[in-house]
C-alpha cells in the first residue's frame, strides 16, 4: 500500500502538471497556426499563390522538374504538406516527377510557422528555414541522378487545384478543419506533455537517453536533446513544438547543440505521418524515408566538422596572438 501511494503521489501532480503545460503550449501554437492559415486562404482564395508560380519556375530546371511542379511546392512550403498532396494529385506529373517533390517538401513544409517555432527553441528562424530549403535543393538533386527516367504522366487533371466557390463556404470550410486540426493538436500535445512530466518524476528520462546513445551518435547529435529530437522524429515540428520550446527553455542547451538538433529536425521529423500521405500517390516507400534520413545525418556531421574546424582556427589565432 506504501508504494501504490508513493506512485500515486507522484503520479497525479505530474500528469496535472503536463496537462498544464499542453493547454498553454496549444494556446501559443494558435497564436501562430491560425493567422497564418487564414492568410494563407485568404492569398489561395485570391488567386494570389497561383499566380506566383512564375517566381520558382527558374529553379524548376535546378531540381529535374516541370514549371506545373512550382505550383505544389509553394502551395506546400507555405501551408503543408496536406495542400501541397491536394495539388499533386490534378497536376500532369510523372511518378518521378512527384518522387522528387515529395522529397523536397517532406523537408521543407510549412516553413513561416515552423520557422517561428524553430526560433522559439535555439536558432534563428531564417537560419532555420535556410537550412531546410538548402538541404531540399540538395537532396533532390542527388536523387534525381538515381531515379529511373519515366516519361509517363501518371496523374492528370483539366485544371489546377483552385478554391472556386464562394468565400463564405470557403471560410466554413476553413474553420471546420482548424477546429479538427486544434482538437488533435491539443490532445497530441497534452498526450506528450503528461507522459514527458510523469518520466521526469519517475526519473525515467535518463533511461530513456541511454537506449537512444546510438542512435543520436549516429545523427551526429549530443545525447542531451534526445527527448527532443524523438519528439521531432514522431510527432513533427508543429505537434511536437510545445514539447521542444519548453524543454529548450528549462535545460541549459549549447547553442552548438541547439543548431545542431534543429538543422537534423529540420530536415527530418513527423517520420510517420508525413511520408505516409504520399504513398497513394504510388511513391516508393524507399524514397519517401530514406533520402531525408541520409540528408539529416550528413547535413549534421558536416556542420559538427564545421564546428571543429572552426574551434582549432580560434586555437590557434588565439594561441599566435602576442599577449
């Protein structure tokens, strides 16, 4: 009976201390995640993102792919990966065609919102945001080379996707799927916070970080951001930011690890959800998980080499310069 209370009295302050924590984290993620919907409908109801295609079209070329495929691309890098599906499936591509900008927006998708969240945590959000669009860029371009070449359109439509209809449906509409989408958010986050609050009074955590030592070595990562970057890798950036700005704020992180976890969380997280929703769009497995995964780990080994380089440089400016 002594140990059923001694857990229970642990137990219950922690689960209402994460409850706590999941409410106030998913009020902040509105203050972020609404207004930038709604502009972003506001500029789709407008007509505004079809009409910036052009912009990308230069870099089409860049990345082995039709001006069309500018549309999707924005469409994703603005809102997320959800609309950018939308449009992808109207658009004459070929399945390589839509291998590569699956590829490029599971790394770089909703990049406003999840910039701002980035900058909340550790890094700057333009560094953030420069960080993914460099390693899509990349990434793409080596997968083109070993991607077979197929000429054949697999999926096509009269029409680009458009929001034709009036506003008043459009808003309706609108607001039914921020309503769905903020109930799972709220209960996703609260789900992480609760559970991450009862391993902290449990002191499981330390547990935790020691089974995951290989695998964060092997990201290139230092073993304190674990719980964070697992957060990242399961839930994404967006579900899992309330989790990643709190724990940011309460642990002393470097700021080289802080860059470091962000530029491989940047490039690789919500490993689960996000992949799958290309799949009926027959995309191979393969490359909806593996290409980022590899971008991640040499994206972050590169930087740790950069990291040494420059400290040896200091040294030995430092140790030339005359007291």
């Amino acid at each position: 009976m002594s140990l059923m209370m001694h857990v229970t009295a642990r137990l219950w302050p922690a689960a209402k201390a994460g409850v706590r924590k999941g409410v106030f984290g998913f009020l902040w993620i509105l203050k972020i995640l609404i207004p930038i919907s709604f502009l972003t409908l506001l500029l789709d109801a407008g007509g505004v993102i079809g009409r910036i295609d052009f912009l990308l079209t230069p870099l089409m070329a860049v990345l082995c792919l039709p001006a069309v495929a500018a549309l999707p691309l924005i469409i994703g890098m603005l809102t997320g990966i959800y609309g950018a599906v939308a449009a992808m499936t109207v658009l004459p591509m070929t399945l390589d065609q839509m291998t590569l900008v699956a590829i490029f927006l599971l790394i770089s998708h909703n990049l406003i919102q999840e910039g701002i969240i980035q900058g909340r945590s550790g890094i700057h959000p333009g560094i953030a945001t420069a960080f993914r669009l460099g390693a899509s860029i990349v990434t793409v371009m080596v997968t083109a080379r070993f991607l077979p070449s197929d000429t054949t359109v697999v999926l096509s439509g009269g029409t680009t996707p458009g929001t034709a209809g009036p506003f008043l449906d459009i808003l309706g509409n609108w607001a039914l799927r921020m309503g769905w989408l903020s109930v799972k958010i709220l209960a996703v986050i609260t789900a992480i916070m609760v559970v991450l609050e009862i391993m902290k009074a449990f002191r499981l955590i330390t547990h935790l970080i020691t089974l995951l030592q290989p695998v964060i070595r092997f990201m290139g990562l230092d073993g304190r951001v674990g719980m964070l970057w697992l957060t990242a890798c399961l839930f994404g950036i967006t579900y899992g930011a309330a989790v990643i700005v709190e724990e940011a704020k309460e642990n002393d992180f470097a700021a080289d690890e802080l860059t470091r976890l962000h530029l491989s969380i940047g490039i690789n997280h919500a490993v689960i959800e996000d992949p799958a929703l290309f799949l009926p769009l027959g995309i191979g497995a393969f490359w909806l998980w593996v290409p980022r995964l590899i971008s991640a780990v040499a994206a972050v080994w590169l930087l740790n080499l950069w990291f040494r380089l420059r400290r040896r440089l200091t040294v030995g400016l430092t140790v030339r310069t005359p007291s």
